[in-house]
C-alpha cells in the first residue's frame, strides 16, 4: 500500500516536472508569444476542439452506456463478443485510417472527425459499463431479489450505483483521449488545435506548433481535473472509501 503510494507520487511528481519543463521550453522558443499575439485565433480554435470533443463524447456515452447494460443482461449475454469486438476496431485500426475510411462517405469536414472521434471512444466506456456491472457481487443482487426489487430497480439501485466508479473511469479516460485525437481533425478539414500543430509541422516553426500543443495539453488536463471532481459527486460515499481503501 504504502510503497505503491509513493511510486504513484515519484511518477506525478515526474509529470509534473516534465510538464513544467516544457512550459519553459515553449516560452523560451516564443509559442507564447504566438498566443498573444493572437488571442481570438486561439479562442476559435480551441472553440473548435471543445466542440468536437463534447458532440463525440456524449454521443459515445449515449450509445456505449445503454449498450454495456444491455449486453450484460442475462438474455443478450451471448452477444457480448461480437459487440466488444466491434468497439475494438475503433481501438485496433488507426485514427488516421479511420479519418480516411468515414471520409469516403461523409467528406470533408468536422463531423467526419466526430464520427471518428466517437467510433474511437466507445471501447473504454463500453469495457468499462460490462466489467462495472459484472463486478458487482452477486450477494448484493440476492438481497435486492429478497427485498423484492424488480430487475429494473435492481438495475438502478444496485448495479449502476455499485458499478459507477468503472463507469466514470471509462468516460473519463475516453474523453482525454479525445482531446488529444481531435487534433487530428485538421487533416480533414475539421478545424481545431490541429491547425496550429499541422502549420507548425509544416513551417518548421516549434513555437507555431507549441502554440497548437500546449492548450491540448491545458484542454486535457483540465478535463480530466473536472471529471475527477465530477465523479467524486456521483460516486457513492461508500464505494469512494472502498476504492481508496484499495
């Protein structure tokens, strides 16, 4: 426990350190000069990226959520397989393979970056929703059945509640993978923070592509800052102690 522990804190203090390192690089090759001097250019930018973030988030967690539940349901067990394996292929094929792939059919532009983004999301809260149900122990189902709840109360007062931190995880874990995805959307003409990174690349300019990587980096972290508070909200009092006990 206590080992484990300050492992964790040597690697954050590590992060943190190389994250700080990297400010200072950026300041002293002028990226945040480029920022500001072009301060709207950076707020429309980044009022891209959040956009396309968000829509394929949400529409992941839409659709990966109500199916993990569904396939975790006795009768549809058996179809577990050929929807995981499904998702996977958001996971195993390149994001930019599948930019090319939905672009055939919806062009250019930033909803063939959303669809790709959401594809891409639905494996870690899909995992997640199956191994969060599955993990709740059986005895606790017993004592809803005695009590005589239904299947659907069991679901929403049992299951879900004891299988929210997995859930939660899995959302959160997807949605930082997303804002650094997105970036991508640039190629496709889909806008965002790519533009910045891309023109960078392309103009061997690091401060231009610093300009593009750092509010990714700041987007990301806050993000996942803000779902780490979120799921402190929603996850039960008793599981939290649980889950830190561990």
């Amino acid at each position: 426990m206590k080992g484990r522990s300050k492992v964790e804190t040597m690697i954050r203090i590590g992060l943190y350190a190389l994250l700080i390192a990297l400010f200072v690089y950026a300041f002293q090759i002028g990226a945040f000069t480029y920022i500001a001097e072009n301060p709207s250019e950076i707020a429309y930018l980044v009022g891209q990226h959040i956009r396309m973030v968000a829509i394929s988030s949400a529409a992941a967690i839409c659709c990966a959520i109500p199916l993990g539940i569904f396939i975790t349901r006795p009768q549809f067990k058996r179809f577990e397989f050929l929807v995981i394996n499904f998702a996977n292929i958001g996971q195993t094929v390149p994001s930019i393979a599948i930019l090319a792939l939905v672009m055939t059919y919806l062009g250019l532009g930033w909803q063939t970056a959303v669809f790709a983004l959401w594809f891409s999301s639905l494996l870690p809260i899909l995992r997640n929703t199956i191994a969060g149900i599955d993990s709740v122990h059986p005895a606790i189902i017993d004592a809803g059945k005695g009590m005589g709840m239904t299947q659907k109360l069991i679901l929403w007062k049992l299951e879900l509640p004891n299988a929210s931190y997995a859930i939660l995880a899995g959302i959160r874990t997807a949605t930082v993978i997303n804002v650094g995805t997105a970036a991508l959307a640039f190629l496709i003409g889909g806008g965002g923070l790519g533009d910045l990174i891309f023109t960078g690349i392309s103009l061997y300019d690091t401060g231009i592509m610093l300009s593009g990587a750092l509010p990714v980096i700041l987007l990301a972290i806050t993000i996942d800052f803000m779902l780490g508070i979120f799921e402190k909200l929603i996850i039960p009092k008793g599981l939290q102690r649980k889950v830190e006990a561990i």
